[in-house]
C-alpha cells in the first residue's frame, strides 16, 4: 500500500461571515469577503495527520480546486502537517459553476495518479451543503465509502468506520483504497503553531489544470436564481388553548 | 433531518460538543438587511501581496491564534473578570506550545527567530480578546520581561529563565516600577548588595502584572552606588526564594483579569550569575526593551478599537431614538467616521515605525508618539463610543464599558503620556540641556 492519503480542501466564506445576496440575485457576494477552509475539511486533513503522527500512513496530499486564492486554502492544511499540496486551477465561470461532478472527476482522477491508499473529504461544504462529493468520488473509483465519519481506524488493508447515521452510530468494514468523509466528531483539528506555518512556506505545492488530468469541468447546471429565505415573521401571542386551536384552524395549519 | 436555510450548517456545529465555542457575537450565520458583508473590522486588504509589512505568514499567524483566542480564551474572559485573575500557566503554555510567546527570540531558546513585524503580528491579533487585561499579561510574558534576556543574557540564565519562558512552562513579571518611583525609573530604591558571589536585595516593586502568578521576575536594582543610570541591574529572580512576598492583590478600575501584585523583598538572596549581561547596564537593557513594549502596546490596542467602532456601529444601527437608527444621526456616524480615521492614521505610524525598527534603525521617537496617540485617542474613542450605546454603555454587559475601563491604563502604564511627550520633545532638541 502506498500509505498515501489524498485530503480535500475547500474554500469556502468563512463561517462567521454575515452572507449577502447579490441585488441581480445570481449568487452571493464573495469579493472582499472573509474566506477560510470548509471546517469538516479541516476535520478531514487532521483525521489525516493524525494517522502520520501514529505511522500508519506515510504522506499526507492536501487537494483543492478553485482559484488562485485556493493556494491560501493548501498552505493552512500545511501548516496543520499536510507534506505536499496540489492546486487544481479552476477560475472565473468555471469556477462559479463548480460542482461536486466535476470535483469528483478531479479527485478520482488524482487519486488513481497519486495511488492513494484513502480520500478523505468533509462530509459537506458549509457554502453549498451538497455531501457529494465523497460519495461520487467513491462511485467514479468504484472505490467502497464510509461517509459521517465519527471515528477511523485502519486494521491492515481495511478500514474501521463508526458513521453518524439518524439511527445513531454505524460500524463498518471496508477494504482499502476507499473514499471517507468527515462528520463533525471525528476530531478537534489542532491549532496550526507558528512553527508549523513557517515550515508550511518551504513544502510544495504543484499547481495544474483540470485538463491535465483529463476532466472537462463543463456544467450542466444552470443556476437560474439565489433568494434570501423569507424573513422571519413575528409571532402571535394568545391567551387560552381555545383561541390556540381557533388561531391554527384559521390558518390553514390543522 | 430537514433543517433549514442558513441555520443548518452552524445549528451542526452547535450540537457538536466541543466544537467552536462561539462568543455571543458571532451566533449564527444570519443573513443581512442590506448591510456589507465584509466582516467587523475588515480595515486593510486581505491579502498578503499588498499590506506594508505583513506576508501570509503573518496572516497565517493571525488566523491560528484567533482560533485559539476564539476557543480558548474569549469563552472564560467574563469569568477571569470577575474572579480577578485568569489562568496564566495553563494559558501561557497553550500559546508558548504553538510557538506564540517567543516569536522574535532566538530558535536556540524555543523561539521562531523571527523579526519584530510578527510580535507585532500576534499583539494586534490579541486584540481580538474580549478583555485588555489578557493580552497585557501576555504581552509581559512574551516582549516585555524578556527582550533584555534573550539579548544579553548568558547562556545558562537563557536555559533557565528564557527557555521556559517561551515554552510558556514559567510564567514571567517584570520588577520595574515601585511604590515611589513609576515614571522616574532611575530613582528606584530597591537595593542589591554584593556579598560574596550573592546579591541580597531588600525593597519592593509595585504593579507587577502577572505578580500574584509568576515564577521569576526581571528584577530591576541598583546594583552599585554611583550615578542613577549606570548603577542598576537587570536580574533574573526566582519568585519562590526565602524573602519574597507578594503583599497584596491589587483592585484597579480597569484589567480586572490581570493579577497586579505588590511584591516586598526582605533580604532575599540570588547568585551574581543571574545578573543579565552586564552589572551597572541594567538602566540602559530596560529602556532598550521600552520600544518594543511600546510599539506591542499599540498593535494590541488598535484591534480593539476597530472591534468597539463596529460593535457600536452594530448597535447603534439596531437602536432607534425618535423614529430611526442611532446610527443615522449624522452627529453620530460622522463621529465614527472620524474616530476611524485617527484609528488609520495611528496604524500607519505603527507600521512606518515597525518596518523601520526590523531594519534596524532606532524608532526611539516614533514608537513614543504611536505610544502616546494610543493612549489618547483610546480614552476619546471609548468615551465617544460609550455615549452612544446610551444607558446600556453604562452596564457592565456590554464590552464598551470593560474597555472604557482597561483602556484608561494605556496613558498611564508602559510610559507616561507625559514622559513620552518629555521623550518626543528631546528627540526634538527642544529640552533645555543640563
């Protein structure tokens, strides 16, 4: 086994940020805004360093797809013990109408070149909440998944997985190489000390096109409109379990 | 589970049992009325390719420690507050265990070896604790007990006292300023007198930050008898030695999360090998350490001040007296504006005296002025600032009034308003000679 593992990392506007639609209602506004990594992503590149740090892996790849800015995305993974980055480089329209299938059909095609022995991504991106892409990655490999997952542990060529599912907790077995994604309890991701983000300068990070892995990151999705939910109306107040009743059957709800 | 829009996403990391510990502030990621989307306090481009000084290191540095702040420090700040003291070992070695404490110290000490544009770096990042007291003792931790040590100091005192230090297993004060002598620091009185191959110091030092917490002082004494500058010492003093006492807690107005101590030496003896570099230089080491202290105290206080600017932006945009925002009062955001601006102008000195002090150059008369500015304009701000908010300024649930408080000490402590306009006024060859 190659004890490669091949993390993906996304940049997404930062968790804090107060979102805003833009006025011709196309998307949000994302210039000048607060960026950072996806948090199930770092979640997902500390699940990976912390399988260095116990030897059970060799190398940690951090992956991530997007714009120049991206490369800021990688270096934070670096600092956090990451050895090498990739930066697949989608800009402009194409970047807007990145997806989960076209990520997916980059990441397959780098894992199938890197011969990584795992994929570990977030199970979701907080921008477009879509939990795709790991599980299209795995199918485009015909690679087994184990998606939410709270807890991982590699016994020989086969993985352990503990999976967050509505019923509660999920234990599987699956062979190596696989695709797994991150929940939130898997980890707390480490801080990056300051050593590490200095060391972080001097790693390599490759920078290439989707084309030269053989992807075409055309879209056949067209966004026809982003809306702010509705605002949120005031409540009602009354006084008895009556006029609770009368209020609810007026509207419709019962 | 169908949740909904926007509340989904940060309503999973809510349950999560210890995920980000958010500071009310944040709360969920909300959508805006018609407001920018640039996040509070977003002054200065974002990236790295444009700023004066600052690389993406720099801002890398920044985002590890304000998660640490968010997570490990701004949670417990209301709490350190009242009780009056905050955790400084455990603190100190979270930060001095991701290599925050030593940034410009030597590698050789556990240090990063880097300039003083990345102490910079991390006090203004401080300024994103939710108190002053905090960043003020660790600031005494990390630039100011220690700059003459890891200068002058030999190497056996830097294995006992720097190396620790940075490492954040030993918590540091400084003994500069006593009970008769704050600003006129060649009249201190704290004597150590030679006998045999120990010093014996007798005295006492007064607003030691860190004072109630610490494992050794950098111990300003007068070392000889003869002229007031060239008789003192800088010695590196273990706080746990026969004769040291910590007299008392002492109540301020403002940095309540700070321990300030009174601390009496009776007859306490410490070996000569702790004197740091040179006996009689110690007078000379401290005002040597004064620039970077001054110019880490205004990095530190500038955050702050575009965090009050915006949270009373934030409020007042929410309040409404007689029938419309606050905010829109022109009094009001011109005010803002203004405050804003003198905020701008400050940081520009900052970095003009930052880039030039890495290049070496003496920024004696710069950093005064930044020093002095900040003092002031944090008085007016947080005055302005609290008029504002109203009666609610005036209640202790609200941040502006805690830093209305911790920022009275900024012309006070570190250098006078008044000595550093006597500094200014020197370099400006306008002081009658002697």
């Amino acid at each position: 086994m190659s004890g490669r593992v091949l993390v993906g990392v996304k940049r997404v506007i930062d968790y804090a940020v107060k979102i805003r639609v833009k006025p011709d209602n196309s998307g949000v506004v994302t210039d000048g805004v607060k960026h950072s990594m996806n948090p199930f992503c770092e979640i997902a590149v500390e699940e990976a360093v912390k399988l260095k740090e116990k030897k059970l892996i060799k190398e940690v790849v951090a992956v991530s797809c997007g714009p120049q800015q991206s490369q800021e995305t990688i270096r934070t993974a670096l600092a956090m013990g990451a050895d090498r980055g990739i930066h697949v480089e989608v800009s402009g329209k194409d970047y807007e109408a990145l997806g989960p299938l076209q990520v997916s059909k980059i990441l397959a095609a780098l894992a199938k070149k890197e011969e990584a022995q795992l994929v570990i991504l977030g199970k979701q991106a907080i921008d477009d909440d879509c939990n795709q892409t790991g599980q299209m990655t795995a199918a485009l490999l015909d690679w087994p998944q184990g998606t939410f997952a709270s807890e991982v542990s590699l016994e020989g060529d086969k993985v352990k997985v503990v999976r967050e599912i509505d019923g509660g907790l999920e234990t599987i077995k699956i062979n190596t190489p696989a695709v797994l994604t991150a929940d939130l309890r898997l980890n707390t991701p480490r801080y990056a000390t300051l050593p590490n983000i200095m060391k972080a300068k001097k790693k390599k990070v490759v920078n290439m096109k989707p084309a030269d892995l053989g992807v075409d990151v055309a879209t056949r999705l067209e966004v026809l409109r982003v809306d702010e939910p509705p605002q949120r109306q005031a409540g009602v107040k009354v006084e008895t379990v009556e006029d609770l009743v009368g209020k609810l059957k007026e509207t419709g709800r019962i | 589970m169908a949740l909904r829009g926007g509340a989904s996403r940060l309503n999973s990391l809510f349950t999560s049992r210890r995920f980000y510990k958010f500071t009310p502030r944040i709360g969920v990621r909300g959508l805006s009325e018609n407001v920018t989307s640039k996040p509070a306090a977003a002054s200065g481009p974002e990236t790295a390719a444009d700023h004066l000084i600052y690389t993406q290191e720099h801002f890398a540095l920044k985002e590890s420690l304000r998660k640490i702040i968010d997570q490990e420090i701004n949670p417990h700040v209301d709490e350190w507050e009242a009780q009056g003291t905050f955790p400084a070992h455990r603190i100190f070695k979270l930060l001095g265990s991701a290599g925050f404490l030593g940034v410009n110290k030597p590698v050789e000490y556990g240090g990063m070896g880097l300039d003083f544009s990345y102490s910079v770096a991390v006090a203004e990042e401080l300024g994103n604790v939710r108190c002053g007291g905090v960043p003020m003792a660790i600031g005494v931790q990390c630039d100011m007990a220690t700059p003459a040590l890891a200068r002058f100091g030999s190497a056996e005192l830097k294995d006992e006292f720097l190396l620790p230090t940075i490492m954040g297993d030993k918590v540091a004060c400084l003994g500069v300023s006593e009970v008769g002598a704050g600003s006129d620091v060649s009249s201190i009185m704290t004597k150590a007198v030679r006998k045999g191959d120990e010093y014996v110091i007798n005295g006492g030092k007064m607003w030691t930050t860190n004072g109630t917490q610490a494992d050794w002082m950098c111990l300003l004494a007068n070392t000889s008898d003869g002229p007031p500058h060239k008789n003192k010492s800088l010695i590196c003093l273990p706080m746990n030695l026969p004769g040291v006492h910590v007299a008392r807690k002492i109540d301020k107005l403002g940095m309540w999360s700070s321990d300030t101590a009174e601390v009496f030496f009776d007859d306490v003896r410490v070996p000569c090998e702790n004197v740091i570099g040179q006996e009689g230089m110690g007078f000379t080491y401290q005002m040597l350490q004064f620039q970077e202290e001054r110019l880490w105290a205004v990095a530190n206080v500038l955050t702050t001040m575009d965090n009050i600017i915006q949270e009373t932006i934030q409020y007042t945009r929410q309040r409404k007296i007689f029938k419309q925002p606050v905010l829109y009062h022109q009094a009001v955001h011109f005010r803002l504006a203004e405050l804003q601006t003198e905020v701008e102008l400050l940081r520009s000195l900052l970095y003009r005296a930052t880039a030039l002090y890495i290049k070496g150059n003496d920024v004696t008369k710069l950093a005064s002025m930044a020093k002095l500015k900040a003092g002031r304009l944090a008085r007016e701000l947080s005055d302005s600032c609290l008029q504002y908010w109203g009666g609610m300024g005036f209640t202790s649930d609200v941040q502006v009034s805690r830093f209305y408080r911790d920022s009275r000490l900024l012309s006070i402590g570190a250098g006078a308003d008044e000595v550093m306009l006597g500094i200014i006024s020197k370099y400006m060859d306008m002081v009658p000679k002697k």
